[in-house]
C-alpha cells in the first residue's frame, strides 16, 4: 500500500484558472437517529440509532436478513426512511439523492463494484471525480485551458489513489481483464476518487477468500491510517470486522441489539444469541 495525502476538495480549481490547489476536510461525526424502515409488512430497521465518531473505522454487522444493507441503502440515499433522521456533522443528509452525497464528501462502494468493464482502471477511477468537477462536459468538450488543467490534476490525483492502492502496474488495464480481489480495490478506488471525508462500504469482503479478506482487511486499515477519514463497514464477515474496528454496532431483526468495542459486543449475550440462532437454523 502506497502513501496518499488526506482528503482535498477542488478550490474552484475548474472554476478559476488562478485556484491552483486542493483544501482539505476534516471528517466529521455521522448520527443515524431512531431510523425505521418498512417494506409492506416487514419491519426491516425498527427505530436505529448509532454514531459513528470522526476517523473512526465503525462496523454495522448482523446475521442474514438483519437490516444491514436497508440501513446501508438509507444512509447512502437509495432508500427513503419512514423515520428518522441521517446527518453529517451539522449537514442533514435524510432523503439526498446518492450523486449528492459524493458531494458532500461521503463515498461508498458497491457490493457487486458497479465499474465499466471495457474502460481503464484510471478512467474507472477518474469517473468517481465527476462530483468534484465544475465545469461539465460542455467546457471539458470545448477544451478551454483551465479545464484541461483541471482535468490534467484529476488524472494526477487518480493515478496517487491508485498507487495508493497498489494498483499502479494496472493503472491503464481494462478492468475485466482483471481478478476478482483486484477489482473489488478499483471499487475502492473510486470511492476514494470523490475525495471522501466518510466512506461507506457494503460487505467489501463478499466473495473474497481467506487470503483476500485479509488482504482487504489491512487495506482498509491502511486508508483509515494514512487518510484520517472515518468508515462505516456494513459486514457479515465477523473475523474481518473483529480485527479491524474500533466500534461495532449490532442488528438482529430490524432492531440494533449493541454497541460498543468488539471485545464488548463479542462478549454479549444478545449477540452470541443472534449468530448461533443464525448457523443453528
Ligand atoms: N427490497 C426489499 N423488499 C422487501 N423486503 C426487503 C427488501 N430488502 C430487504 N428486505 C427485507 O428486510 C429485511 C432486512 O434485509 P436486509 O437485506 O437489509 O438485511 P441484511 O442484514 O443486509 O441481510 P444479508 O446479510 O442477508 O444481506 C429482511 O427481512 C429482508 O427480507
């Protein structure tokens, strides 16, 4: 894993052919509050509530049919909560469209990594800064200088989040030519690309074997190490989430059943209730 500076917003670089630069943001606290969700007569979250505190790495976990991805799909705007709020910092995020929140500083990743198979693992990547840039396509079509500035910092930044990712001798692949474990860190990489001050991933390690998990697992630590950010984990993987966290929060059934340090929430009854109820069923 490379080395990468935190996380920088255009200035109105695009905007102004004068702002050179990148600023930074610092991470701030995410409160989801008392969310419900329903689907008909399924209760899939039944009044949630956690905090995920600033730069740090947060897990959401549970057995099948827990909640987890509903929540997911709520904070990240997919789907609209029947009650509840999602805010970031003094920012109230409830019901935005998930373009956005990019924005506004969250980047995600996708379970089934949603990227263009026949495209570049740099253009893939550089396809996740289109919420930082300004002047649209019709100024990057008509190539005005500033614009092809811009778009020369872009691709810079790109290629350092790649690298940072250890994807640098793939950077111009097309990314179906590449393995599962690999594709999975352009994902990641493209949720890096919007410059995030909160990251959000859904069961990251899904489909990965042993040896990718673990290889995940120091990669994420890594990001949360090197770029200060905070990161919500939604995983069925315990070993992966146990290793890695600093805060867990627990659902079974729609409800959040703990909440504390993986030592407390591994300790709790509730939880060990709810994990040998799963593999016993
Ligand atoms: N789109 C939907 N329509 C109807 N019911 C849904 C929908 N999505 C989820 N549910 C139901 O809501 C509940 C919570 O599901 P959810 O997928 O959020 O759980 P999960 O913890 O992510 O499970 P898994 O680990 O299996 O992915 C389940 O009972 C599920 O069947």
């Amino acid at each position: 894993m490379g080395r990468m500076t935190p996380p920088e917003l255009p200035v109105p670089a695009e905007a102004s052919p004068r702002a050179g630069g990148f600023a930074t943001r610092t991470p701030e606290k995410l409160c989801v509050e008392g969310v419900s969700l329903r689907f008909g007569g399924i209760r899939a979250l039944d009044d949630v509530s956690f905090t995920v505190a600033p730069g740090s790495l947060h897990a959401l976990i549970g057995p099948n049919g827990a909640g987890k991805s509903s929540c997911f799909n709520v904070i990240s705007g997919l789907y609209r909560a029947n009650a509840g709020r999602v805010r970031l910092g003094e920012t109230d995020l409830t019901g935005l469209a998930p373009h956005k929140l990019a924005g506004l500083g969250v980047g995600r990743s996708f379970q089934n990594a949603a990227l263009s198979a026949g495209s570049t693992v740099l253009d893939n990547v550089m396809l996740g800064r289109h919420a930082l840039t300004r002047g649209g396509f019709l100024a990057a079509g008509l190539r005005l200088p500033w614009t092809v500035r811009a778009e020369r910092r872009h691709a810079e930044r790109a290629r350092e989040i790649c690298a940072f990712l250890g994807l640098d001798a793939v950077v111009d692949a097309p990314v179906g030519a590449l393995p599962y474990g690999v594709v999975k860190r352009v994902d990641l990489a493209r949720a890096l690309a919007v410059e995030p001050v909160l990251l959000l991933l859904d069961e990251p390690a899904a489909g990965m074997n042993a040896a990718e998990t673990a290889e995940l697992a120091g990669t994420i630590s890594g990001i949360r190490a090197e770029l200060g950010i905070s990161i919500l984990l939604v995983e069925h993987d315990m070993g992966l989430v146990m290793g890695i966290a600093d805060r867990v929060t627990v659902l079974d059934f729609g409800r959040r059943i703990a909440d504390g340090t993986p030592a407390q929430v591994q300790a709790d009854p509730d939880v060990i209730k709810a994990y040998l109820g799963t593999e016993a069923a």
